[in-house]
C-alpha cells in the first residue's frame, strides 16, 4: 500500500497509528528534520544505520594499513601529479 494525502497544516499534524503499523516502524520512531523534510523513521532502524557507519569507518581507516612504503621520492612535492595528473 502506498497511500498519500496532501495536508495543510494550520497547529500541528496527526498520522494514523494503522499508517505506522503498515510501514512497520515500530517504536519507538525517531523524527529527523532537516532542510525541506521531515522523517519518520523507527528508532532501530536509526540504531542499524549508526552500526553500518561504524562498520564504514572501520573500513576506511583500514586502507592504507597495508600498503606498502613509499614508492615515489617525491610524493609529497608531486602529489598534485600523482593524484590527479596535474603540474
């Protein structure tokens, strides 16, 4: 089911406990609100996200872990060159 409704809100908002239950949100919902939305999200939705970032971090300060040492002399002076091609 994907149902949606154009609102005009005058004090406030009321969405229908059958809408969270369909969308399977559970509780407790987490509102995130940012420039141009509002979001409704279940709290252990957030709570999977924030594990998955952790996991991405951990990830990405493990890249240069094995690499092997410097191949370029003049990496530091050249890295514009190196990176993109450049001077």
């Amino acid at each position: 089911m994907s149902e949606q409704k154009v609102l005009e809100i005058q004090q406030g908002i009321w969405i229908d406990e059958q809408w969270i239950h369909h969308a399977q949100l559970g509780t407790p919902l987490r509102v995130v609100v940012r420039p141009g939305e509002i979001r409704i999200v279940g709290a252990a939705a957030n709570a999977e996200q924030a594990d998955l970032s952790v996991q991405g971090w951990n990830v990405f300060r493990s890249l240069g872990r094995d690499a092997p040492s410097g191949r370029l002399p003049d990496a530091a002076e050249k890295h514009d060159h190196y990176l993109y091609g450049k001077g």
